[in-house]
C-alpha cells in the first residue's frame, strides 16, 4: 500500500497492485514513490496522466491504454445497443451528448481526467433548467458509464462515486386519480383515447405498450392479454378485468392479427420511438377536464425543447398505473399480487416476490372497479 497526504491534508491510501515479493519490492516503492510525487504537488490531471503513463511503460513495457470520453462513451453505448430497449438506448445517447456538450472540448480529452466536481457542476446546472427526476436519471446513467470504465480500467477513480442526487420536491411527486378525476378526463376524450385511458387503468401498463398493442395481443378466448414491455422486456400475461373486455367487444376487431388497437399512438410512438407526443396529448385532455392548467408545448426559444425544464404536474398518463395499484391495496389485493398484475420494475422486485398464480391474478383484476357504470363527476376548473 502507498500512503501519503494529498494536498487538501487528507490521508490517502492506495494499492501498488504488485506481488509482495523481494524482486517487486522497488517496482512497489517506485510505484508509492509517483503517487506521492503527484500528491504533494498541485498537478494539472494531465500531469498526473504522464507520471502514471510513464510508470506504466517502465513496468509493463506497453503504453497506458487511453480514451477520451467521447471515445470511450461511444463503445459503451455500442455494447449496450442489444442489452437495452430502444428507448433506454436513446435516453442513454441523450445524457452523454448533454454532458459532452456541457464538458465541450474536454469530452475529447482524456476520460481519466474528469473528475466529481465537473459531475457536481454538470448537476447544478442541469438542476436549473430540467426536472428533479431528469437530472437524477441522467446522473444514473453516467454513473453506468464511470463503473464500466473503472472496471475496464480506463480510470483508476469513479469521479461519480461521491456525487449526490437532487431532492425531488414535494410538488413534483406523482399521486393516483380518484374516480371522479378519471370519469372527468374519460368524458372529454375522444373514443382512441378513452380506450387507451381504460387500458392504462384496467392493466396498469405503461403509454408506450399501450400504444404498442396489436390485436394479437388480446386473446378474448383466454381472457387475456399478452405483451413484453418495452422497458424490462418482461412478458406479461394479464387477465382483462370485466369493464375493459365489454370495451373490447364493443371495438371493431380488425381481420389483420398485428393491426394496431390504437392506430393514431401506434403511429406516433412507432416512429418517433417515444411517448413525449402522446404525454403532451394527453396532459390536454386533463387541461380540458379542468384537471390542470392548458400548457404550451411549442419550443419558443432555441434549444428550450431539448434543456428547459417542463411545468411539471402531479398528475399524468402514468398515474393511472398508481391508480391501480392504490385501488387494488385498497380492495385487500395482497402486494405479490398487486406488483405481478402491473409488472415489476426490476428484476430484483421480481425476486422479491414469490409467484403469483393465474387465479390470483384474475381476483385482482376483478377487484379494480366499473368506471363506466357510474355517472361522471363534474371536475372544477383549475
């Protein structure tokens, strides 16, 4: 071990990573030796880079690998293309060019060079245009990023490890419809749109499967419905709840098996490759049941669409999957249950859980009640 004070006074400690023989013992020395050179004097990183380099070849004989970040971010994402869905994969593009954009020339230095502060101060900024849950989930990704690297030892620290998350405010967080909300927002939707809210409610899927779903989906024979998703690429088998299937049959089944159920969001989400269109339609539809402010979704100023935060809300198409949930634990649904029916999140989730058998699933589903057969709740505008 090499033990020396860096320049803010604190004591360090750091692995020569040579076998304690008597024939390694000056390679050990030597290698303590630079650590404390650079240690004790103000270095740039790139100082540092050429000492550990140096040392390096003097050792091994072979050159000290290096990558720049944008480098070294780019095959990370290469790797990741068949490990992810679509739309975690380009997410993951659009942090990375955020922070290059934001290290500018230094993305195509060394990535060994960056270190926690550049990350803290990417944070701050983002903090000041972007949601709490955004900056947070891009810091997430980088974190990926860093791991990968230090693992690959393209860096021998993780500048991410001390970098801390933004605190999510009190009025950012997402709450469940009540009855009357969702009646309020089913009676001014037009008939694509009320299926889909049915759908969110009654299955607990996310927009985009929704959007996603083709006749061959549904098997009304099985009383099911079949799909993988597309963040967890996780296979769902759900059974439809009485109310969305006297909606199915009362839909216009198409000949074609991989017809969409839901042409116009099929569309959208099938070419843009996300939902943010469809989240802003239907952030309208609450508008128009008085349920939120009417907001602009036009981009007035240059890059505002990109790195400017959203007037967020507490309510929005994914709360319809916390409805269910909420409704479900409130009917005396047991949790296994709850979380089978809606999908897990994760892998660990899942494990947490032991299996839920077929029957189990159909009484929750059952438990979730007929918005259709009451009469709608006038909403207050807001």
């Amino acid at each position: 071990m090499a033990r020396f004070t860096d320049v803010h006074g604190k004591r360090r400690n750091r692995s020569t990573r040579v076998v304690a023989r008597e024939s390694n013992r000056k390679q050990a020395v030597r290698i303590a030796e630079s650590y404390e050179a650079v240690a004790n004097k103000k270095r740039t990183a790139r100082h540092v880079r050429e000492v550990i380099s140096a040392l390096h070849k003097e050792i091994t004989g072979e050159d000290l690998p290096a990558h720049s970040f944008r480098q070294f971010a780019d095959s990370w994402i290469e790797r990741k293309r068949t490990e992810i869905a679509p739309g975690t994969l380009a997410f993951y593009r659009k942090t990375i060019s955020k922070f290059a954009d934001f290290l500018g020339a230094r993305a195509d230095a060394e990535i060994s060079a960056i270190t926690s502060d550049d990350l803290v101060a990417f944070r701050n900024v983002s903090a000041k245009l972007l949601s709490p849950a955004t900056v947070n989930h891009d810091l997430k990704c980088l974190r990926m990023l860093f791991r990968a690297a230090l693992r690959e030892k393209a860096i021998a620290d993780d500048p991410c490890e001390f970098v801390n998350v933004t605190k999510k405010s009190a009025s950012t967080r997402r709450r469940p419809f009540t009855i009357p909300e969702i009646q309020a927002v089913v009676a001014v939707a037009d008939d694509e749109w009320r299926s889909m809210i049915l759908f969110g409610l009654y299955t607990g899927q996310r927009l985009g499967d929704i959007a996603s779903l083709t006749w061959q989906n549904v098997d009304l024979l099985r009383d099911e419905i079949r799909l993988v998703t597309r963040k967890t690429g996780k296979t769902m088998i759900l059974p439809i709840a009485a109310p969305l299937r006297r909606h199915l049959e009362g839909l216009a089944v198409n000949d074609q098996p991989d017809a969409p159920i839901h042409p116009r969001a099929f569309t959208i989400v099938g070419g843009a490759g996300r939902t943010g269109h469809l989240s802003n339609q239907f952030g309208d539809l609450l508008a128009a049941a008085g349920l939120r402010k009417k907001q602009s979704h036009q981009k007035t100023e240059k890059g505002k669409g990109r790195n400017h935060r959203r007037a967020s809300s507490i309510l929005s198409f994914h709360c319809l999957r916390h409805t269910a949930v909420s409704l479900l634990k409130d009917a005396g649904i047991p949790a296994a249950a709850v979380m089978e029916l809606i999908g897990h999140d994760s892998e660990q989730m899942s494990q947490h859980y032991t299996h839920v058998g077929h029957e189990a699933l159909r009484k929750a589903a059952g438990a979730l009640p007929d918005i259709m057969q009451t009469t709608p709740v006038k909403i207050r505008r807001k």
